[in-house]
C-alpha cells in the first residue's frame, strides 16, 4: 500500500460546505477517498460534490446537522446504505459567535451565559462531541478507523477577544486526547490539526476591511506569524491526507499537527 493511497477509505467531513472544510473534502478526495460532504447547505453541498466528480473523484452529498444527534444519526444511516461504514471522519464544523467576544464594548465579565452555551455548542458539541459519538462509535464496532478534529492555535495560546472560542476549541483538544486513548485498543486513530489563521467565511471581517486591506488585527497576527501571511486552505490539506492514511499514520493517535506558519513557535 502507498503511503499516501486512501482508495478504499469513506471519509466524511463534516463542514465540507466551509472553505477550510471544502478543501479537506477535495483533498481526501484526490488521493481516493470515497467523500461524503456533509453540512447544512443543500446548495453548496452539492455543488462541492459535485466539483469533486468534475475532477475525477467520487463524493456524495449527506445534509447534517453536526449539533443534532438525531441529524447526524440520520446521515450516517444514509451513508451506510449508499457506501457502507465510514472509515474516516473529519470534523470541520465551527466558528466563533461575535455575541461571545470580550471587547471594551462587552467585557468578559458581561457576556451571557446563553452566548458561552451557544459557544461550545457550535464548537465543541457539534464541533466533535456528537460526531466522534454518532460516527466513532460505528468504527469503534468495526475495528478501524481514523478522526481527525479541527482544533485553533486559540486552543493552545488564547487570544485576546474570542475568549469561548478558545475555551471550547481546548477543549477540542483536550476530548481528542481522551477519545485517542480510549478507542486505540478498538483501532480508531483520533488526532487533531490546528490551523494557524486562514481566512474563511467566519473571520473575513475581522481580518479584512470593506476595502479589502488588513485590519490592525489582521496585521498584528501576521507580525507574530513568521512566514508573515495568512494560511491557504489547501496547505490544511496534506495534514488531513497524512492523519487519514492507515498506511502513513498507523501509530499515530493523540497527536495535534500544527498548520500555522510558525504562529505558535513565535515569542518575541
């Protein structure tokens, strides 16, 4: 088997109606995965699909709700109808709710309990907790398979206004590590990328003026960046093919490869 072959393999990636997300999904399915792209928008699900099978993949589109079980059960029945159990999952579902950003506006102190909810719903539970159980548990049973979670370098160094963005993506990492532990002996790999920035639908404002210039953040993170750029969502790419790979990564569980330009390496 080579390396990096992933014939064979049903990979659903869950948010693969998102650019990062999307681009996984292209991904996997180029070096051969059967993809299912799984999210909410029938529209662009389909035609995310659809550009798969125009650049000689296979894909299926599924409708999910990652943050509702009885969704995610749905889609997974569908998809073992049509494909047969899933051998790897990815979960690019997430984002951060401006109502949770603590400015000079919105203290910490001032944020409500339902936006910290709605926080980690999206994020943690949606992000992970529901797909890791709903489909981890399947190739838990079968005895094979790989998950890989969208973690954040806010997850590893918390920035300054997405205060439960970077809480609930810890705690991405923090269930990869356990679930990395707890389904080893069954043959299910749980690994984590974090990404470093890269500009997608959920933080295009923040980074980018109406203009189309960077904004004060936008050049604050690129200054602690040392490649000194945002990321591309095809450089998540070869992080998600390795992780999936049975023959590539075959002791590989637990761990969290970091895609960030050398964001979290910089100091002063």
């Amino acid at each position: 088997m080579k390396l990096f072959d992933l014939r064979g393999e049903v990979s659903v990636v869950i948010g693969a109606t998102g650019v990062l997300g999307g681009a996984i999904a292209d991904g996997l399915a180029a070096a051969g995965a059967t993809v299912v792209v799984a999210g909410r928008s029938a529209e662009r699900g389909r035609e995310r699909a659809e550009a798969i099978h125009a650049a000689g993949g296979q894909a299926l589109f599924v409708p999910m709700d990652a943050s509702d079980r009885a969704s995610l059960e749905e889609g997974r029945a569908r998809v073992l109808a049509a494909l047969g159990e899933p051998t790897v999952l990815v979960n690019a579902a997430g984002g951060n709710h401006p109502s949770v950003t603590a400015t000079p506006e919105n203290p910490f102190e001032g944020i409500a309990l339902e936006a910290w909810r709605q926080s980690f719903d999206l994020n943690l539970v949606g992000g992970a907790l529901l797909p890791c159980q709903v489909f981890g548990g399947g190739m838990a049973r079968a005895g094979k398979g790989s998950i890989i979670n969208i973690a954040s370098v806010s997850a590893h160094l918390p920035l300054s206004r997405v205060v439960a963005y970077s809480a609930a993506k810890a705690a991405v990492l923090n269930l990869t590590r356990f679930l990395a532990r707890e389904w080893a002996a069954r043959g299910v790999r749980v690994n984590s990328v974090t990404p470093g920035f890269f500009p997608a639908e959920q933080n295009r404002r923040l980074l980018f003026g109406e203009d189309g210039q960077p904004t004060a953040r936008a050049r604050s993170i690129m200054g602690h960046t040392p490649m000194g750029r945002f990321g591309e969502a095809r450089e998540l790419v070869g992080a998600a093919v390795f992780l999936a790979s049975p023959a590539a990564a075959s002791f590989v569980t637990g761990s969290d490869v970091v895609v960030d330009g050398g964001f979290l390496a910089q100091t002063i």
